[in-house]
C-alpha cells in the first residue's frame, strides 16, 4: 500500500508536468511577450497572485511562475510540505486553465462549463454569504454512483443553501438528468477535468483579497481567512486518483475537510480526511465535518424551498400562469392591524385557483399580509413587503419580480404539476413573516384574491398607503432623524468594515436602508445594528460626528478613528466588498466616474469596475475611491463635501437610466438644472476622458465651473 505523501507527491508531480507541457506549447505558439489575461478580474490569476504574491502579465512571468510552483513541491514527509505541494498543485491547475483563455475569453462557450469566476460573480456572494443564505461550498468531483444520485446530493445541497461546484463527471450526470444549472441557482458546473477546481481556489482566495483585504503573497492570511471565514468542503467520489488528492491537500490546508467514499489506498485523518463509505451519508457527514449550522424554516409546499432558486427564471414557454401586474391588477402589500383582527395562519383564496384557468395565461392576483404584534410598527410594512421578491423566489419553479403593484409571478408548468396552488403562496410569505420578523409580528394572515374586479378595489385601496408611506420616507432625512445605525453583517468576511447607514444614506450593498437597520436593531438589539446618537456634530457638510467616529472605533475594533458621511476624500466610509457601485475622481475633468458591478466594460479612468473596486474594500479607507449603493447617487449628502451629485460625470448608460428620475429631480432642487442626467456621460458616447472632456463642454455640465479636488 503506497503511503498518503507519496500519493499527493505523485499526484502533484502529474499536475506540474502536465503544466509544463500546456505552457510550453503556448511559448512555442505566441512566445514569451503573449499577453495572458483572465476576463473581468482586476487579480490575474488569482491563485498565484495570492500564494506567491506573483502579478503576471505574460506568457515568460507565466513560465517563472511555474518554476517557482515547482520549488513550492517540497518532497519532505511533513504536514508542511504536503500542504505547500496541495496549495502548488492548485496553482499549477491555473496555469492549465489559464493557458485556454489565450486569445478567447469564452473557452467553454458551448458548453455546459462555466470555467472562470468574474470578480463580479465573488463580489455577488458578498451579501448572501454574510446572511448566511449560504452557509456554505462545497466541491463535487467526479461520477456518483449513479445519475439518480447525483441529482439527489446537488438537489440535497441546493435546498440546504450550501453553494456547488461540480467537477469532472458528475456533470454529465446532472446534464443527463435534466438540472438546470448556473450560477442563478448556485450549482456550477465548473469544467470537466480536476485542474478546473483551480476556479475554485481562484474564488477563494479573490473572496479573501476583496472582503478580508489579504494582501498578496500573505500565505498564513489567506490559510486563516478561508478556514474561518469560508465553511468549503469536498466530495470527491471514488476512485479518487493521485492528481485528484494533491489537489485535495491544497483544500485541507485552506481547511476544507474531504469526505469521500475511497477506501483503496485511502487514510482517515481526522476531522479532514474523512471515508463515508454510504455516499447517501454525504450530506450530513460533511456538514457535521465543517461544523455548518443550517437555519432551515420549514414551509409547507409541494416544492423545494431554497434561496439556491432564488435567481431561477421560468421562461414563457415553461409557464402555468403569469400573474402580470403591468398588464392586469396585481399587488402584494403588508397591512397592520390589531391583534384581536388577525387569526394567525388563515390563508384565504378568493375567486379561482391555478387549475381553474386556460394554461400559459395572465391572471389577476393581489395578496394582502395582515400582520399584528406589539412591537409592530407601520414602518416596518415596507421593509417586510420588500422581502417578498426574496421569499417568493426561494420556491423552485416560482419567478417573481417586481414590488407593490408591479409585481410578476409566474408558476412553471413543473410546479404546478406538482401541486403547486395559489394558497402556496400564501404558505411562503406567512412561514418567512413569521420566522424572520418573529420579534415584531406575532400574529399573521394572508388574504389572497383573484377576482379582477375585486383586485382592482384592494389596489386603489393599496396605493392610498404606497402614498402616505412614500412622503413618510421623502420626509426623513438625515436631519429629521435623532439616530443613525451600524451595520456590521459583513464583518463575517471584512472584519473591519462599519457601514453607517442614515436615511440620505443607504449601506453599500443597497440592501439595508436606515428603516431596514432600525427593523434589524428592534428585532435582535445586539445585533449588527446598533444605535449612533448624533449629538456632537464636528462638521455637518463632512457629516462627521464625534458619535460616529466612538461608534466605529468601537465597532471596528480601533482599525479605524474617523469616518465622514458625505466626503469622498476626507475619512471616506469604509468599502467592505459588496458595494453596489464604486465612484473614483476623474482627474481631467475634476469630477466623478461611477460604475456599477453589473458593468464589464472601461470607464474613462482606464479601469474596468473590477479594477476600481480592487483599489478599496476589505474595510480600508481609500480616498478618491469609495465603495456605495445605487440608490445614494440621488441623495442630497451624496458627495456633499465635494459639492454633490454635480460632481459627476461619467456612469454607465444602465445605471443613469435606474437612476435618472431621482437625480433629475435632486439635481433641480440643489442647483436648478433641469435633466441632469443626459448631462453625465456614458460608455455610449465615450470612454476616452479627452472625448468626455469635449462633451461636457458640449453639454455646459456644472463640474466645469467647480473648484478642483483639494487633493
Ligand atoms: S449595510 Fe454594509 S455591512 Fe450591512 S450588509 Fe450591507 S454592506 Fe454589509
């Protein structure tokens, strides 16, 4: 029986002498200059850029970089060299990978292959990962013992929220039994051969530089950072191959436990080498091994109930019915009421259910959540009602978006035919009200309607509310308030980050408005938002506050003394990763680029969102960059001690058009210009700061009469 080193050894050997051939080649086809770049990430081969703090540019850095991953394949029987020679392995299965997207940016396109995560993909996770709707990743590679199988564990997985990554056969499998895969419902087909689990590595070390602000070359930072903060783990189905285990000591040593069901020359090691040999028993035993906790609500509806279906979308073509609020009366809405007017859980259906209309068409539905509870407060209507979309999303098979009267929600053919009524709806929204709002909302109805002309009553009803809520929130301001809050949620991965949210300003991932911090705080009071007093302004044109600073001095364990609210120069807030948008000083024209994450394509500062993003985050202050939600760009405090939403010049078409109306409009109040947007340039029109420059001018944008930056 050979021994465990000498099989990851071996293993590694393979790995790198495959390495050295697939790099070789491509010398020999383009030479040592070839430009090698990965798309939409701002840190080139990530893997080697975080073990070996090696930026690489080209096809000659590439070849260094392996020599140096060979010297990293040290050959004594220690704990040490075995884990130095798993992280090289991975390493090397970089260089294989990466030598694909020479010259293509799409190597996988046309197949079932994702391949390359995009520093957009790891910055989305930010958020889920932090609530804990994904309370962990786990790697699957090679074949289960059979199709069925393999459906179940992704399928198991998936409702528990774990994310997957699938390797090698087990795709075929999923393919064959007809799973939709992607990274919408967070099982991912990464690449078919075991050097593609270096996309994976490459994700986790990428989470660790943008959230944990681990700097490049910091091996014992990155080893700690995915161990705590990173709950991955592996099931590698037998027969697990020589290659395969190197690969999985670079996991152990980030400390990702494997469970598999190899016994031949195969050893236990506890807590990180584990054989299950019933790989029914997946599951369970890997969860247990990474110590991962599951908040599981149990909602009672004939399908699965996950946040991994959350960005599932059901096609035309797959449809039961289109509950279309653009087209016929549709709502949802969240009223208060007495305690004594709610019979808590009755779910009412009025008017025909899903198996009473013609399949494929439109219906008219509205659905009233009556909630009562001492502690409940009309101001949380609002924060409740915008969870919905969420809630609702979490049904496989179930599409909804929208808010208020303009929601959508299709039911695919498949749900329906396994049972899925109206009613169910109602199931959802009353277990997830219940389970998440428990503090507030102690009793809860749902009335659901699907009477056109009775719908049409409740929505005019409804929108006298929308209404009055919508002047409540036009009225508060950061003035009108006595307290701002902390949001601390992304310490879980950027441990030293504090977002301060106020009612002009939203945190930055454009998930927690001030209501949505004061909700979170009256339901968990020691929870991650924490009451910031305002008594002892400094500045109020910086918005700094000597109660801001104490609050996160304190919340940032001492890394940080002073932060603004409205600068982007002086004490900037923090960027944690997650930011919706990140804005930068354009130097020319003395304003402003903002680029949202959903942008792939330059700004006129020569860097794509990615790069500008890698200049801030992991609870840093970099002044002339600052991390923000879409929705502060409009507010009056947005850059107020630059001189306001005046100062910029450059976002992408998409984002202005989501922005336009509350910008027009703030515009107007702050400096009389009307249609301020269509002054602000986009990727339309140029990228080039001197063509930007030329229409400014051309548009008599206000930036040219500014003072320049004190920089
Ligand atoms: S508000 Fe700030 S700390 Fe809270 S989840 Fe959003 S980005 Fe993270």
């Amino acid at each position: 029986m050979i021994g465990l080193f000498d099989r990851v050894f071996r293993g590694s050997d393979e790995m790198y002498a495959r390495a050295d051939e697939v790099l070789n080649a491509a010398i020999a086809r383009h030479g040592t200059s070839k430009p090698i770049q990965l798309p939409d990430t701002a840190y080139n081969m990530a893997c080697s850029l975080a073990y070996a703090g090696r930026k690489i540019t080209n096809l000659g850095e590439l070849r260094e970089a392996l020599d140096h991953i060979k010297t990293m394949m040290t050959r004594e029987y220690r704990t040490t060299d075995v884990f130095s020679t798993g992280i090289a392995t991975a390493m090397a299965g970089e260089v294989i990978e990466a030598c694909l997207y020479i010259d293509n940016n799409t190597p996988y396109e046309g197949t079932p292959y994702h391949g390359h995560f995009s520093d957009a993909e790891v910055r989305e996770l930010g958020v889920p990962l932090v609530t804990n709707d994904i309370p962990g990743f786990v790697v699957i590679i090679n074949e289960a013992p059979s199709d069925e199988e393999a459906a179940e564990i992704i399928k198991g997985y998936q409702t528990r929220g774990i994310f997957v990554f699938l390797v090698g056969g087990i795709i075929d499998q999923a393919v064959r039994m007809g799973m939709n895969l992607g990274f919408a419902v967070r099982a991912v087909a990464v690449g078919p051969e075991i050097w593609a689990v270096s996309h994976v590595v490459s994700f986790c070390v990428r989470a660790a530089m943008i959230f944990g602000a681990i700097q490049p070359g910091d091996w014992d930072g990155f080893m700690d950072y995915t161990f705590w903060r990173l709950h991955a783990f592996v099931n590698p189905y037998a027969p697990v191959n020589d290659i395969t285990l190197a690969m999985g000591a670079g996991g152990i040593a980030m400390g990702f436990p494997a469970i598999t069901n190899d016994t031949r020359d195969m050893w236990r090691v506890p807590k990180t080498l584990i054989i299950q040999e019933n790989t029914k028993d997946f599951i369970e035993t890997s969860l247990e091994a990474r110590d991962i906790k599951l908040k599981i609500t149990k909602v009672d509806i004939p399908v699965a109930f996950s946040n991994a279906f959350e960005g599932e979308i059901v096609r035309r073509t797959d449809m039961h019915v289109d509950i279309d609020g653009s087209r016929v009366d549709c709502l949802e809405f969240v009223q208060t009421k007495q305690l004594t007017e709610v019979e808590d859980h009755q779910i009412e259906l009025e008017g025909p259910d899903l198996d009473e209309i013609e399949p494929g068409s439109r219906m008219s539905v509205t659905m009233v959540v009556q909630v009562a509870g001492k502690n409940m407060s009309p101001d949380f209507e609002s924060v409740i009602e915008r969870k919905f979309h969420n809630f609702i999303n979490c049904a496989e098979g179930i599409m909804h978006t929208g808010q208020r009267d303009m929601i959508r929600i299709r039911v695919s053919t498949d749900a329906y035919n396994a049972g899925f009524r109206l009613r169910h709806l109602g199931e959802i929204l009353y277990a997830k009200v219940k389970s998440e709002y428990e503090a507030v909302v102690d009793k809860c109805q749902v009335k659901i309607c699907s009477v056109p002309e009775k719908n049409k009553e409740i929505r005019e009803m409804a929108n006298v509310t929308f209404d009055k809520r919508d002047a409540r929130l036009a009225s508060l301001t950061d003035e009108s308030v006595d307290v701002f809050y902390t949001c601390i949620l992304c310490q879980s991965f950027s441990p030293s980050h504090v977002c301060i949210v106020t009612p002009e300003r939203l945190g930055l991932c454009g998930a927690v408005s001030w209501l949505d911090a004061k909700a979170t705080n009256e339901l968990d009071p020691s929870g991650p938002c924490q009451i910031v007093t305002k008594n002892n302004p400094v500045d109020e044109q910086l918005g700094s506050y000597v109660d801001v600073d104490e609050a996160v001095n304190k919340y940032s364990h001492g890394a940080l003394e002073h932060v603004t609210l409205y600068s982007l120069l002086q004490d900037p807030m923090t960027s944690c990763g997650c930011f919706e948008c990140i804005c930068g000083i354009e130097p020319f024209s003395n304003g402003v680029v903002i680029v949202n994450r959903e942008h792939v394509g330059m700004t006129p500062l020569g860097m794509s969102f990615s790069e500008m993003a890698s200049m801030t985050g992991g609870g840093v202050q970099t002044p002339g960059f600052m991390g923000h939600g879409k929705h502060f760009i409009a507010s009056k405090k947005y850059l107020k001690a630059e001189g306001g939403c005046a100062r910029i010049v450059w976002m992408p078409a998409a984002l202005k058009e989501q922005v336009r109306e509350r910008l027009n409009a703030t515009a107007k109040q702050l400096y009389d210009i009307d249609d301020f947007t269509d002054m602000i340039c986009d990727e339309t029109i140029t990228e080039d700061p001197e063509e930007l420059l030329n229409y400014l001018a051309e548009k008599g944008h206000p930036v040219l009469e500014m003072e320049p930056f004190d920089l």
